[in-house]
C-alpha cells in the first residue's frame, strides 16, 4: 500500500475528520461545559484545546485536519467516478486487448488528462471495408460506452468522426472535434492539431514519431483489421 493512498484510508477512517465538518467544530468537541463555566469564553477554549490543555488526546492540528478532509474528500470523488462515471469500471475484459486498452485509458480521457485518438480499420455491416479516426474523449462525452464494454457492440468509425473512409463507396469525411482540429490538405497527408496545447499530431505510419508528447500503441489480436491508438497528453498526471 503506497503511503498516499494509507493518508487517504486514514483520513477516511478518522471520525475525527469524518463527524465534523471544519476544524472550529472538531475543536468544540473537545470542551466541556465545565471548560465553558470556567473560562466564560469560547474562542479561549478553543485556544486552549489546539494547544493541548484540554480535550482528550494529542489534537489535530489546523493543517493535519485540513489535509484529512481534503484527502477524504479526494478518496470520495474518485471512488465515486470509478463506481458512477467509468463505463469500463468491474467489466471483464481479458482477451480483449483493444477494450482493455480503451479501459486504461477512460479515465485520463475524461478527466482531460490525455487526449487519444483511435484509428480502426474494419469491415461494416454491409461487408465494406471502412477506416477513420476516431476522438476518443469526445466519444465518451457524447454516448454511452457500457455497451462497448460489455461486448454487446463493436466500436466503428462514423461519418460524424474526425475522419471517415468507404474504401468500397469511396465516402470520405472530416470533421473538427472539441479536441482536434482536422489538417486534410497536407503533403504528409492528414494531420491533427490539439486544440488546447496546439500541438500537431502526425499519423503517417512512415513517421517515426507522431509528434511532440504523443505516443502510438499498435492492438494486435483483435476483431478488426487495424487498430491504432495515438495518446497526447495534455497536461502532467497527478
């Protein structure tokens, strides 16, 4: 167990932290009406249990209590947006090497930590051979991907995503995501622009590197033909 995550758990478990709502409350828990007849003042008392001379125990200090509610709090949130937000959160994804990876990359995704582009090459319902690529934080957003996760439906390109290809009807789209500016009209062919850090991302299997802060994870084993996942990161994990 990682020491944050024992802060964290102690904070959670601290019914000092956890029965009063600010540090001025958990002081008052501290006194006594006897406290009170003698000294005649509450912020006296107070002062007197802060520094040790009341109460029951070593006290918290201001700053130990603050960062246990903090750390509570933070414990709570992301309890919750595992167990309420994450559609891949307690599905069974092993043999699936392309869900796994959409699963690992949920929540950084969300959080606006990383933005992932997916570029699928498979074949649609009518046999056709169809590609694009696909912004995947934007696709959380707009739809529920429980579905994906659950196996119940494959993940496909759209006419709607950042870039469409029928290779049978020839079909061809693009459109600018909430993430992604579209470059069709390159020499290297298409290129993506982040749009909260403007860098550019090169999807060209010829380049080496795809761009300043990107990677490309290559999913082998699965039912389309292609899978490609280009991870930009937009800002420091913490």
């Amino acid at each position: 167990m990682s020491d944050e995550l024992a802060d964290i758990q102690s904070g959670i478990g601290d019914s000092a932290v956890a029965d009063h709502a600010t540090y001025e409350e958990y002081l008052d828990s501290q006194i006594s009406n006897t406290d009170l007849y003698f000294l005649e003042d509450k912020e006296l008392a107070r002062q007197q249990v802060e520094l040790g001379y009341r109460g029951s125990g070593e006290p918290l200090k201001r700053e130990e209590f603050e960062a246990k509610k903090r750390a509570a709090e933070n414990f709570r949130l992301n309890k919750h947006l595992a167990t309420k937000v994450l559609a891949s959160y307690a599905k069974d994804l092993s043999g699936y090497p392309f869900l796994q990876a959409l699963a690992e990359r949920e929540e950084s995704n969300r959080s606006g930590k990383l933005t992932s582009i997916i570029f699928i090459g498979t074949y649609n319902a009518k046999n056709q051979e169809i590609s694009g690529y696909i912004d995947y934080a934007h696709r959380l957003k707009t739809e529920n991907f429980e579905p994906y996760f659950l196996r119940t439906r494959a993940l496909m390109p759209r006419t709607t995503d950042m870039s469409f290809y029928n290779w049978e009807t020839q079909t061809c789209t693009s459109n600018a995501m909430p993430n992604f500016q579209v470059i069709a009209d390159n020499e290297s062919g298409i290129l993506f622009k982040n749009k909260r850090d403007r860098k550019i991302i090169n999807v060209d299997p010829k380049e080496p590197k795809p761009g300043d802060k990107t990677t490309v994870t290559h999913i082998v084993k699965d039912e389309h033909i292609q899978v490609v996942i280009y991870d930009h990161l937009t800002r420091r994990k913490t």
